[in-house]
C-alpha cells in the first residue's frame, strides 16, 4: 500500500507537471537580434512554423521540438508519451524516469507475490505437470496478471536502458549527439552521470553536432 500510494503520487506529479513548455519568457534572447535575417532567409536558426514563438520573434533554444501533439515546443524534447499523452522534456524527464522506475518495483513485487501464492497454493512435496495445469485453471487469473506484469516488466527495462542511455551520454532519446567523447564514458562513468541525474536532476544536454533519431516517431 505504502508503494502504491508512492506510484499514485508520481503519476499525478508527472500528469500535472509541465514538460518544458517554451514560451515568450522561455525562448532564446541571444537570437532575437537576428529575427529579420530570419525572416529574409537570410540566417541558419528558423523559428518555429507552429507556435507563438514565431509571432514573438524570438528563436527556441537549441534541443527544442515541436511536438504537434500538444501544439507546444517543448525544451530539451525527449518524447511524446502516447499512455500518459503528455511530452517528456526538461522539467519533467526525471520525475519520469523515477515514476517508471517505481512501475518496474510495482510489477516486480506483483510477480514475485503470485509466484509466491501458487507455490503456497500446491500440495507440499508434489511436482507433477497435472497438478499445476489443474492449479492455473483454478487460479487462472492470477496466472495471466502474473504474464502481463512480466511482460510489462520487460518493456520498462527496455525503456529505462534506452532513457538511461540517452541520460549517460548528454542527450535524449530523439537527439542523438555524434560526441565521441561521449559514446567513450566508461560504465562506472554513465551510472554516476544516470544517479546524479534521478537523485539531483542535473543533467547538461550537449551542445555538440547533433542528429535526429531516424527510428524515433515524428510527432
């Protein structure tokens, strides 16, 4: 109960808190100097075809996307997340990745539990394959939650290796740096970077030569 109250309370706080929403106050004003050579093609930086942004005449920070979802640039963009229809950015990546991590312990403890009840459930000193056919028929719905936590299980490892992956190397998982520096942190090095950043938040998103995603979606 102690548990789930923490998951409940991570879900509203990552329901409620804003993704990095880039406004007026939140946009650039290093290139708000350069709006009219923007607007004559004359400038690399462009602003934002979809927002207010543009009709603010200042430019996004750099790792910034529109997301056409939520009809908001969103700083530091990481992803669209479709189950909780809210973007993952900057001011809320780490309270994610800590809601997350509470959902891996929350389907962990379900499977260990279940496990745990059938074998309780079996006749002591009886392995036979009739005996435990006739207790997952008896106990068939604890069985298929047991399958799906395991199976959910599953993709939240893999989530949590591709988010601490991008974390490790001073990105997210939509940009991708072209940092060798980066991609030549040793283990030890990547974990600090990944606990600094889910027990402090900081997390400095590079600024080197940077590359979209090929695989990601295009929200």
């Amino acid at each position: 109960m102690v548990h789930f109250s923490l998951v409940l309370g991570l879900f509203c706080k990552v329901l409620t808190q804003d993704a990095g929403t880039v406004d007026r106050a939140g946009a650039d004003p290093r290139f708000s100097c350069i709006a009219d050579l923007v607007e004559n093609n004359q400038s690399p930086h462009k602003f934002c075809p979809y927002c207010e942004v543009r009709h603010s005449r200042l430019l996004c920070p750099d790792f910034t996307k529109h997301c056409k979802l939520c009809d908001v640039c969103i700083e530091e963009y990481d992803h669209h997340c479709l189950f909780l229809n809210r973007c993952v950015g900057r001011r809320n990546h780490r309270i994610f990745l800590i809601f997350i991590l509470s959902m891996l312990i929350a389907h962990l403890l379900f499977v260990a539990t279940a496990t745990s009840y059938l074998y309780d459930k079996k006749s002591a000193g009886s392995h036979s394959l009739s005996l435990w056919l006739t207790l997952l028929g008896e106990e068939f719905w604890v069985a298929v939650m047991m399958v799906m936590n395991a199976l959910t299980l599953v993709w939240e490892v893999w989530l949590l290796t591709e988010q601490f992956d991008a974390v490790a190397t001073g990105t997210t998982t939509y940009f991708r740096q072209c940092e060798r520096s980066a991609q030549q942190r040793s283990i030890t090095q990547r974990w600090v970077i990944v606990l600094s950043f889910l027990l402090e938040g900081r997390r400095r998103v590079g600024s080197g030569k940077t590359r979209v995603d090929k695989t990601a979606i295009d929200i």
